[in-house]
C-alpha cells in the first residue's frame, strides 16, 4: 500500500469531536493569555528594591577593588 491509499483510509474514518473546533482555539487562547498575564506580572521586579541592590553593587565593587589591590 503506498502512504496516500493509508491516509485516504484513514480519512474514512469520521471521528466526533466532543466540542466545536473553535472551542480549541479559544481554550488555547485563553491558556496563552493567562500565562502572558503571569509573564507580565513579573516586569520591573529587578527594580522593586533598587536602593538596596544599589547599596549592595556598591559594597561588592568597592570590596572587590579593595581586595585586589586595583
């Protein structure tokens, strides 16, 4: 048998799906839009605590020239 005979017989076959297709689409969707949303709930977290950060890169660079003699 050569693959188009398979897939013609194969096409025979009439499966029920258990909703309409647009429901695929609007489940995936909706599941892409709610991982945007957890995506997007974590901009500017680098920045939420930059005085501290600041201060720390600030010691580190400091204690870094220091110990090594720059």
């Amino acid at each position: 048998m050569s693959f188009a005979t398979i897939v013609l017989a194969a096409a025979e076959a009439h499966v029920e799906l258990p909703m309409p297709t647009f429901m695929y689409a609007l489940i995936a969707a909706i599941i892409f839009i709610l991982l945007g949303l957890a995506t997007f709930s974590y901009r500017d977290v680098a920045n939420r605590h930059a005085a501290k950060a600041n201060a720390r890169a600030g010691r580190v660079h400091d204690h870094d020239v220091s110990g090594h003699g720059h």
